[in-house]
C-alpha cells in the first residue's frame, strides 16, 4: 500500500459564522476533517496543515497575524503536524508542501479543507500534475454562494460543479464515510 498523507487546507477561523469570509457548511465540513485527522493519526499516517495567510491588512480575510488566520479549533495541529504556510490559492507554489512530502515518502494525498473552488480545487490539480495520486474527501470541504455574469450560484453548485470537474480527471472524489470504511 503506498504512503499517503492527509492535506487539511484553510481551516481557519476567518471561514466560520464570527468571521470575515463565513463558508455554507463548515462547520459539518470541519466535523468531517477532525473525524478524518483522529483516523490518519490513529494509524500513524502523517497529517500535514496548510494555513493561507494574505501579505497585506488590506485583504478581505486572512490579514496577517489575525485571530482569523489562525487554525480553527476543530483541527489544530499537533506539535509532529507540520503546518505550511502559504499565499497563494495553489498549497504547493512557493512553499516547502512538496519537499516535506517528499522527505517523508508520502505517494498518495488526501485532500479536505477550504474552499472547495479555491484552494482545495487548486492544490488537487497541482498535486495530480506532481504525480501524486489524489483523493478528495468532499463532504470535509466548504465552499460559498458565488456569482457570476449576474446571476447567484448557489453553493451546493459550485461545490457539486468543483467536486465533478474534479473527478473527472484530478481525484477520486469520496464522503468521510466512503474513505473512513474503505
């Protein structure tokens, strides 16, 4: 079986009700990825946190050194979890993400986190075009209405949309319950 590594992305507090950036389900989403960090630490499998953080105050979230940059409660690291930080939608650009996978022999990803068309989309891609085979755990990913050409898309459809384009070519896309029992 090859080595894999779970990716917790943006789980941050800015993403939830008291903050500046709140998701449609998060707080289910979140529930999920702790269910899916107490497993991969269960079975000694390395769990590695990403934690986006904006260069700028002037950011609509994630300002530099704030209380809703930080990791959300549900999901803190331990002190042997490391936890990436990044600037960019994409986990991997600019950052030590793939030299620690490499370090640590890690073959496959599983992937959860925020937002599903941002930086869970985003970090999935660039992880398939590194080679990595990827599993996406959609219910463990929040997302949020969007618009576009002036119409409201409701974030059940940008969420099934992300999760579909992504299973068509990047990841295998599963539920909490489908990789828990598998």
């Amino acid at each position: 079986m090859a080595k894999q590594a779970l990716i917790v992305i943006d789980i941050q507090n800015d993403y939830f009700a008291n903050g500046k950036w709140p998701l449609v389900g998060v707080e289910a989403a979140a529930d999920n990825a702790a269910r899916l960090i107490q497993a991969f630490r269960q079975n000694a499998e390395p769990v590695v946190h990403i934690r986006h953080e904006f260069t700028s105050d002037s950011a609509p979230f994630f300002t530099p050194g704030s209380e809703g940059a930080h990791l959300h409660a549900k999901v803190l690291n331990r002190a042997d979890e490391p936890v990436v930080l990044k600037h960019f939608v994409n986990a991997f650009r600019e950052t030590e993400l793939h030299a620690i996978l490499q370090e640590r022999g890690i073959e496959e990803l599983v992937i959860v986190g925020n937002m599903s068309h941002m930086c869970v989309e985003g970090a999935a891609r660039a992880a398939a075009d590194l080679g990595y085979p990827v599993q996406v755990i959609h219910d463990a990913c929040a997302t949020l209405d969007l618009e576009f050409n002036g119409q409201r898309v409701p974030a059940a459809q940008v969420q099934s949309t992300v999760m579909s384009a992504l299973a068509f070519a990047y990841a295998s896309v599963l539920s909490t319950e489908e990789f828990l029992s598998a």
